[in-house]
C-alpha cells in the first residue's frame, strides 16, 4: 500500500494559519497534522475539526510514552 505525505506552508509567521501535513494511503486520506505556534492538532478524515494540545502536553505526553529512536535527518535539495 503506497503512503503520500503532502504539506502547506504558510509565508510568513504560521501563528494562525499553521503547517498542515496530509498522509494518504491505499485505502484513502487518513488525516491532517497541524502546527501552530501555540499548539498541535491532528484531524482524522472522518472529522470536521482538529484534536489540539499545546506544546508543553505533547512534551509531556511523547516524553512518557514514546521511544527514543535515532532518525535520518531530512535533507533539503533544491533544483533550479
């Protein structure tokens, strides 16, 4: 099953328009990432509206519950 991720970055300051990060799959969107300078929010496909915490509770809430994992680190590569 083939994963798509597609996202928006405002110009500017992204206090309250914010990234949004879509992930798509086989079977069809299966939500929407948004950061916003005070919070973070996740909006299944089936939802008209984000799930948001701040910054400090997703800190608290990865810092519990995740793993430590070393990941690559993104590169950029610029054509022109």
């Amino acid at each position: 099953m083939a994963t798509t991720v597609t996202y928006e970055v405002p110009v500017g300051n992204i206090e309250k328009i914010g990234v949004r990060i879509t992930r798509r799959t086989g079977n069809g969107k299966h939500g929407t990432l948004g950061i916003w300078q005070n919070q973070i929010g996740f909006k299944p496909s089936d939802h008209e509206t984000f799930f948001v915490i701040s910054w400090d509770e997703l800190t608290e809430w990865i810092t519990t519950n995740g793993s430590r994992k070393k990941m690559k680190t993104a590169r950029t590569k610029h054509e022109f």
